[in-house]
C-alpha cells in the first residue's frame, strides 16, 4: 500500500460511521481542553497572584540591627539612629518611613473617662515608641483626632495615640476633650486614635508615643527597627541603601528584610496551580486515550472480514498495522485541535469574566493537537497489534 492509499482508507475507516467518530474523540477533546485551560488560568491567575503581591508586600521593607553570633565583649551593640526617618526619606524610592521600638510591655494604664470621673479603668497594655511617620509608613489611618509630629517628638512632649483596640477596652472614642491617661505615675495626653496598620497589629493594642518622649519617661536606648513603605518596585534598591544611609561607616552592623522579588513569587505560584491541575488534566487525557483504544480495538473486531480481504490482495501486517495507528493518530489529532480551541476560548471567557488579563503560551497552543495525535497513536497501538495478528484464512473464514 502507497502512503496514499493508507491515508484514504484511514480516512474511509475513521468517517464511515461519524457519531462513533464524534464519541471517540469526546475524551480526547475533554482531556486537551481540560489541559490548555487549566495551564492558561494558572499562568493567568499567577499573574493576578503576583501583580497583587506587587501592590502591597513588595512596597515593605524593615530594616533592624544584625543579631551578632559572637562572643566578644568589646563589640558594640549595633543600634539605630534616633534620625533614622530623615535619613530615610532622603533615599529616592522611599515613600514613608518610620522607627518603632517596644518602651515597654505589660504596663499598668490607667484613664478617667471625661463623661463619666467614677468610671476608671484599668489595663495591662504595651506602650511602644515610634517617629512620627510610622503610622503612615504602616498604612494606617487616623479614627479620631491627628498624629503627633516632629515637634512633639523634639520636645518629648507627654502626648500618646492609642490603637483602636486599646481605646475600645479604655472606653474611649473621642479625644475633643483631651483625655489623659496613666501609665504607671506617667501622665500623656491622649492626641488620637490610629487603626487599619498593615505590620504590627500589636500597635492597636498599645499607648503610642514619640521616641524622645519614650526615651525621657523610659528610659528608651533607641530605636529597635526602621519601617519603610516603598514605591513600586523600589524595594530591592531601598533595601541595599538603607544600612549605608543608617550606619555609614559599619552598614554591615544592620539587615534589611525586603521582600522577594515579583517574578519568583508569580513562577512558584503558577508552578503550585500547574501542578495541581496537571494532574486533573492528565487523568481527562487517560480516559480519553481509554476510550480511543476501546473504540480502535472494536473496530478491529468488526472489520475482521475487511481485515482477511486485504492480507488475501496483499497487505503486509505492517499495512494493516500503519492503517489503524493512522486511525487513532487522526481521531486523536482531531480531538486535539477541538480541545485545544476550546480550552483557549474558555481560559479568555474566565478572564474576561474575572477582568484579568489572559495569559496565552502559544507553544501550548501549538502542541497541545500534536499531544493528542501522540495519544491517538499510542492508544491505537495495541488494537494494531491484534489487527495485524489477524490470519487471512481464518478472517476469511468467520466472514463466511
């Protein structure tokens, strides 16, 4: 049989009954659809994954003294510079910055509720020190009342702003009239109240007050980290500047904690995703390769007399062999190319629905037909194998 004759009656094979062909090439259908969409979403949701990691993590870095694993007793303590947040500020790419330090922990708090003297309250809370742009380096917004400002802080002025939490427990909401509260025998005057933090959820638990004031009333040595809100992008860049921008002439005393870049971030979710729905993928490309070998295999059982007729003309095995691998190639290819159509038309219709951006590879669309040809061709390997083992004789034989 020429190369012609071998597709023409592969092609009359496989079109002489259309709904089989149609079944047949369902499952590979299902399994490339089930393929091209599931790697199209995740590449597309791996993208969403990390354009949003990009608008929030990505723009923070902290940046504290290097814990020192040695044991001399001659080395300085590393520390942080009380002007840390000017020297921040200065550095391009830095939107906001701020120092934060523990004063201390489990103080005793005590208020007098303006509307109600018999009312006091009293409360084991941290008071934490911080510059005056930390708050909004942390993203935080202002409940009631304002910030304290570098005045505040130069002056060491007895003024502090409570976490949203606190003040709930303190029973305070509003500061029009000043409110006071106690730390220990420390009179501060309550200036505002702050929420919605992004890091340090244990501010909305604290008594907030500026660096000198903690450094006069506490005894505070210093600042014990710097948070910076970056630009963009910035953060790497932010995170190599600040040491030598903090610690000029020992910038190797301090670490600064950025985050990790956007692009490993979205290439080890999209590897989570295609490893989770590789597999579903693979189990829909087996059941349809199952079911092309099943069909294949049945057809080689009907055709037994077709089968005798052409060994008696002068078919080699290897004709009839190369017939029904061309078969179940074609039924797989067209499988192939239906599914990979549908699997791209439903990875667009998804990320039109969810307004993102579709991600395509093009490669996958190219291969994802030849994937299903290779699963016509290997399903249809054994049905070969019992075609061409079929005897002239004995085919002949059954047919009468």
């Amino acid at each position: 049989m020429t190369r012609r004759d071998l597709l023409d009656e592969a092609l009359a094979g496989i079109t002489a009954r259309p709904a089989r062909l149609a079944l047949t090439a369902l499952g590979t259908v299902l399994g490339v659809a089930a393929l091209v969409a599931t790697l199209g979403l995740a590449q597309t949701a791996a993208a969403q994954v990390a354009g949003r990691f990009d608008a929030v993590a990505a723009t923070h870095v902290v940046v504290e003294p290097r814990t020192t694993g040695g044991s001399g007793t001659d080395a300085a303590p590393a520390s942080l510079p009380w002007d840390a947040e000017p020297r921040l500020d200065r550095l391009n790419g830095v939107v906001a910055s701020g120092t934060y330090a523990l004063a201390t922990d489990g103080a005793a708090v005590t208020t007098v509720p303006v509307a109600d003297p018999s009312g006091a309250s009293r409360l084991d809370l941290a008071v934490a020190a911080a510059s005056p742009g930390l708050i909004d380096a942390l993203r935080g917004r202002v409940v009631t009342g304002r910030l304290f400002d570098a005045g505040h802080d130069q002056r060491a002025d007895p003024v502090a702003l409570l976490g949203e939490r606190a003040a709930d427990r303190l029973h305070l909401n509003r500061v029009t009239g000043q409110p006071t509260v106690f730390v220990g025998d420390i009179e501060l005057t309550v200036i505002g109240i702050v929420g919605g933090v992004s890091h340090h959820l244990d501010l909305l638990d604290a008594v907030i007050v500026p660096n000198h004031t903690a450094e006069r009333l506490f005894g505070l040595p210093g600042p014990a980290e710097v948070q910076i809100r970056t630009s963009l992008g910035a953060a790497q860049l932010v995170g190599r500047q600040a040491p030598i921008a903090l610690a000029p002439n020992e910038p190797e005393t301090l670490q600064a904690r950025v985050p990790p870049s956007a692009a490993g971030v979205q290439a080890r979710v999209e590897a989570d995703v295609n490893a989770l729905f590789l597999v579903l993928g693979g189990v829909a490309l087996l059941v349809g390769a199952l079911g092309i070998a099943n069909v294949t295999l049945l057809s080689v059982l009907e055709r037994v007399a077709e089968i005798g007729l052409r060994r008696a003309v002068g078919a080699t095995r290897g004709d009839v062999a190369a017939q029904f691998l061309v078969e179940s190639s074609a039924v797989g290819l067209l499988g192939g190319l239906v599914g990979t159509a549908a699997g791209l038309v439903l990875t667009v219709a998804v990320s039109a629905a969810r307004d993102w951006t579709p991600v395509l590879d093009l490669r996958l669309a190219a291969g994802a037909p030849l994937l299903g040809a290779v699963i016509g061709l290997a399903a249809g390997t054994y049905p070969a194998w019992r075609a061409s083992a079929v005897h002239p004789i004995d085919a002949l034989r059954r047919a009468g």
